[in-house]
C-alpha cells in the first residue's frame, strides 16, 4: 500500500531515527488498530530499536478510513 507522510511527520520520524520502512510495516501490520478522535485511527505495532537496544511501541495517526485513502 502506498502511503503520505506529512512534513511533520517526517521531520519527528528522522528526529527520533524512525525509517519510513518502519512506519509502512506498521500501517500494514498493525498489532492493534484504536479508533480516536477527528475521524482518526491509531495504528501501532512493537518493533525493537537496535540503538536503544530494547522494544519500543510505534504508534502512527491515519486517516479513520486509511484502508482506501492514503494516509
């Protein structure tokens, strides 16, 4: 699936050392789908940081309807 990555989200990914890989495995694999606010959805799956050496949580905010519409 192809995805859009705001600005700012890209510049807070590259901040904290996130691949663009990472977030497209995430909206395609996610352990868990949570349902917010403004018509958004919450995507997130565990994934273990090599830098910080331990499992970090990645969360990504999407479009409620991020399925058909690119995020």
């Amino acid at each position: 699936m192809e995805i859009a990555i705001t600005g700012h989200a890209l510049f807070e990914a590259k901040r904290r050392g996130i691949s663009e890989e990472l977030i497209s495995w995430v909206v395609n694999n996610p352990q868990q789908k949570l349902h917010s606010k403004k018509e958004r959805v919450v995507l997130q799956n565990k994934y273990y940081d090599q830098s910080e050496k331990q499992e970090m949580l990645l969360r990504v905010i999407a479009s409620r309807h991020w399925e058909y519409l690119p995020l």
